[in-house]
C-alpha cells in the first residue's frame, strides 16, 4: 500500500478537487499523528519523536507524505535540489482511485482503519448505530443528558468513544427505509460521546448517556433537547477515543465543556496508580459540578481530597487567554516540582488545541504517542 519516494519527481498528476487544500490544512493542523501512523504501518518506519509529517500533495491513487524535522520550513513550490537533507517522502497509496463516486474523506478514512489494524488500535467505523432515547434531563447547567437504550456491542468500558450522531435526520422513519446516500450531502452531523455505558440489571439492556454541552441556539443543542423518549438517533461512525497511553504515568487531562463527558468517565474508571491532574475549563462556573459529583474510581477514591487537589478549574471569560491561562493554572499545580507530566490526553477548540498541543509538547518533553491534544469543536 505503500511506496517510498526517493526523491521527489513524479509523472503523477495532482488532484485538482477543490476541498484538497482544506483537507491538506485541516489534516496537517490536527492529524499528524495519524500520518506518522501511516509512515509506521505502510512503509515500516517509526519516525523519531523529533520528526513532524505532512501531506505535502493529493493525487486521486495516494497521499505523498513528507516527513521533517520540526522547525525545517519546507518552502511551497520546492524543488528535489532544495529539499533539505532532513526530508524523507512516502507514497501512501489509497485503495481506491478518487473519482465522481469516491471521495477523499473515504480514501483517507480507509488508510486509516487499514493502518490501525495493522498496528493493532482501535480506528474510527463507518457503521450505522441506532439508540432509542429513554429520558432526558439537565445533568448540570448546561450539560443535557440523554439517556438512551445502546446496541448491546457498545464497549462498556472505553472512555471517549464517540458517535457521529445525525442532528437533522427524519427520527421518525424506520431505518430499513431510510436511503443512506439519499441527501447525504444535506445531513447535519455531531460527534457525541457516550459518557457512560452499563448493562440494565433487569431488562439486560445496554443503557448509556450522552451528554450535550448546550450553548444557545444551535444544531447540536437543539437536536437533543428536541427529542423524546421512544425517538431513534442514527450514528454514522464510531470514533474511539485515544486513551491507551493514560493507563501509566503521571498523567494531565485537559477538559472543556464538550470533552467533561470523557474526563469524567476516566476518572471513575482510573486504573492508573498515579492519580491525574485535571484541568477543567468552563463557561460556567457552576458546571464544575458535572465533574465534582461524579463517583470516583477505587483507585482515585483512595487518594485524599482528589477532587479538591487534583481537579483545577478555570472559569472561562471572553478576555481570558484560554492556552495562557492553562499553562500557568498547571505551573501553580506543579510549583512544588515533585511531580513531571509524563502523558496529556485534552480535548478543545481547534485554536486552543493547536497552541496547547505545540506548547505542552515542548514543556514537558513529550512524544506523539503520550500527547493527545484534540479538537472537539471549532468557530465558525
Ligand atoms: C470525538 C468528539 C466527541 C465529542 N463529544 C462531545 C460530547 O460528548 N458532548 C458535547 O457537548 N460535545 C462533544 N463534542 C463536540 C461537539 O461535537 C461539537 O461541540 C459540536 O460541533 C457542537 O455542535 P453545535 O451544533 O452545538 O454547534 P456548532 O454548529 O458546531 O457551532 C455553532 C456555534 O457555536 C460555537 N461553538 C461550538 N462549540 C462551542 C463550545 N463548546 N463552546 C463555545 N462555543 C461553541 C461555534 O463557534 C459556532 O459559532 C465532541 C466532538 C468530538 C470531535
């Protein structure tokens, strides 16, 4: 599936499809990790801690991947001659040639799903899910719980695993009649995590919540105060949460309002002996209690006042520097200097993200694999 470039002359025709330079942006920006996954699984090589990758062209049979060490800056229009010596190039072929019918999205998603079983994680599944809503209700000022009846394969016990729920979808047509292609391009969609999964002591049922941070008038929000009980939710696509690295070491979680599902569901199932820090940023003070009512792990229930040492809240404002703020509330938490952050799981906006991300890494000295930095949501 894959080849590697040894110099950079190509008889290739690049893709002239207009939302390439937004997927080669948005990828580049936030997806990193996948394409070192893909450099590791198609052209068996691990890239040191020290090298950034990017896709540095889209042509309809593959992605061509550059990989630098960070900080090089590779000049747009660059010729073999001026590429630096640092540059190494690797053909990710798609298994499917992009035309009319077969879209870049589904190309990407595939290698994707191919390289995560080939190195053994969880990936992302284009697979329709149906829950049947059971009840709903504010589990906290702005947080709107639905409880719903779950496929009795939903992982128990993944913290972050989210569904890409359809917020517009006809609920009230059968899913044996509904045409998946039929206005597909139309269909609104949100991800949405399942904060908790358990099985239903009488009824055997898998039982789960998801929980919808809402903020005005929008169409996630909308979507699930709208609802009722009895109502049908059609989920797209799974997406597990990267959570893997958490289970050792000193660990930093990083949390708004739309990632608080995944952080609480961690703490109450820490394994981990090293308790977390958690950093946990709201537009509401009074949603902190979202996480200070959760019941804890054993583990963390052990440790004396965790939730009152180790869960740092940040109320947000609009002139607060969110990533600022971030860093010195972990600074103050750190002072003493006994502790070292050894792995950051976060999820935030993609513009808090993007600086975190680069941030933390540095500071604490981190490798891809034990900084997850995530974008949960953007400005639009
Ligand atoms: C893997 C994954 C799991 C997720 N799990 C959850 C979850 O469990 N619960 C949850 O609530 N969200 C979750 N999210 C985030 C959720 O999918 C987005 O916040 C979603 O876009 C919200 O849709 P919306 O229709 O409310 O607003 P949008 O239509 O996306 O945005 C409308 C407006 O609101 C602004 N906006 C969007 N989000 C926020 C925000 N958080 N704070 C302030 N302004 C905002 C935008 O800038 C825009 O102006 C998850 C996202 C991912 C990727």
């Amino acid at each position: 599936m894959s080849q590697v470039f040894d110099q950079y002359h190509t008889d290739k025709v690049p893709l002239s499809v207009a939302a390439k330079i937004k997927f080669m942006n948005h990828v580049n920006d936030e997806h990193q990790d996948e394409l070192a996954l893909f450099v590791e699984a198609f052209a068996d090589t691990k890239l040191s801690n020290e090298m950034a990758v990017v896709v540095a062209e889209v042509y309809s049979d593959g992605l061509l991947l550059e990989a630098s060490v960070q900080n090089v800056e590779i000049l747009p229009n660059h010729k073999a001659e001026a590429l630096p010596d640092a540059v190494s190039q690797f053909f990710i072929e798609f298994e499917n040639v992009i035309d009319e019918t077969i879209t870049l999205k589904s190309q990407y998603i595939n290698l994707l799903q191919v390289a995560s079983k080939k190195l053994g994680k969880q990936a992302i599944k284009q697979q329709e899910r149906y829950f049947t809503v059971i009840d709903g209700y504010y589990a906290s000022p702005n947080m709107f719980r639905l409880v719903v009846a779950a496929p009795v394969d939903t992982p128990l016990n993944h913290a972050g695993y989210a569904y890409l729920f359809e917020v517009n979808a006809d609920v009230s047509v059968s899913h044996e009649s509904t045409n998946a292609s039929a206005n597909a391009s139309e269909k609104l969609q949100r991800y949405y995590t399942l904060r908790k999964v358990w099985q239903d002591a009488e009824t055997q049922q898998i039982q789960g919540w998801v929980d919808t941070y809402i903020h005005g008038d929008t169409p996630g929000g909308n979507w699930a105060r709208a609802v009722q009980a009895g109502t049908q939710l059609k989920s797209v696509r799974d997406y597990p949460e990267k959570i893997a690295h958490l289970n050792e070491g000193q660990c930093l979680l990083i949390c708004d309002e739309t990632s608080m599902p995944t952080v609480a569901n961690l703490l109450e199932n820490w394994q981990n002996p090293i308790a977390p820090i958690v950093i946990v940023m709201t537009n509401d003070g009074a949603e902190l209690s979202y996480l200070q009512e959760i019941e804890l792990s054993q583990t963390l229930a052990e440790i004396n006042s965790f939730k009152q040492d180790n869960i740092v809240h940040i109320l947000n404002t609009p002139s607060i520097d969110l990533p600022d703020a971030i860093v010195s509330a972990i600074d103050t938490r750190l002072e003493d200097g006994s502790i070292l952050i050894e792995k950051v799981w976060g999820a935030l906006s993609a513009a808090d993200a993007k600086i975190l991300r680069r941030q933390l890494k540095t500071k604490f000295d981190l490798s891809r694999q034990d900084m997850v930095m995530k974008v949960y949501w953007r400005t639009s």
